[in-house]
C-alpha cells in the first residue's frame, strides 16, 4: 500500500504516519508532499493507495488539490481524507462533493485517524 501524506507542518506529516501506521497491518510505502503542487506532481508518477491531506497549505491548498485529482482521468478514484483545522458542515460536505472520502476536524488522535480510515476502506471500491 502506498500513502501520500501532504501538509505544509512536518510534525504534523509525522503524527499522521504514525497514527496510520497503528492502524495498518500490510506493508505501506510512505510518500510526504509540503504542499498540493508536491503532491500532484509526486501523483504523476507515482500511483497512490490513499491521499491524507491537510486543508491549509501554500502553493497549492487541499480544497484545489482534491478537484485537480477528481478532475484527472489517470487520479480520479484515489482515496482521499482531509485533516483540517478549519471548516464547518458547509465546508466538509462541499469536500465530500469534491471527491474526498473522509474529513476529519483537527485536533486528531490515532483513534480519530483509524475510524477515518476505516470509513474510506468501506466507502473505496478495491479496499
């Protein structure tokens, strides 16, 4: 399995990893992008199981990142969670009409990070 995890805080990018790795079971292939530019272009090349991806960034944020991958005939499918501090129902339902799976409100815990990937598992065909 690979994972993309795009935020602009590194802290942030190692918590992540290590809350979804006490989730996972299987091998997984990490991949980290500061930003959604990063993480398009790391798309392009490189075929991704999940995209965990923060809101808020420079360059390129998570809204416009995930209409780019939703608009992409090779990107389009790709599992998508949203970490975020800001947003409310409005902003989280226009993130799951964008294509995200699962929107999660900062601050997260492991517990927070395996429920929503358990629930982009059960909602992703293939998974």
């Amino acid at each position: 399995m690979k994972i993309l995890i795009a935020d602009d805080s590194g802290t942030a990018r190692m918590f992540i990893k290590q809350c979804l790795e006490i989730s996972i079971t299987e091998d997984v292939e990490f991949f980290e992008a500061e930003n959604g530019q990063e993480a398009l272009k790391l798309m392009k090349t490189e075929a991704v199981d999940l995209l965990v991806t923060d809101l808020n960034m420079p360059v390129l944020d998570g809204r416009e990142l995930i209409r780019r991958i939703s608009a992409s005939p090779k990107m389009n499918g790709t599992p998508m969670m949203v970490i975020t501090s800001s947003g409310n129902e409005a902003r989280k339902q226009e993130l799951l009409d964008l294509g995200a799976k699962v929107v999660l409100r900062k601050p997260v815990n492991p517990m927070k990070i395996s429920k929503g990937l358990e629930a982009v598992l059960t909602t992703s065909e293939g998974w």
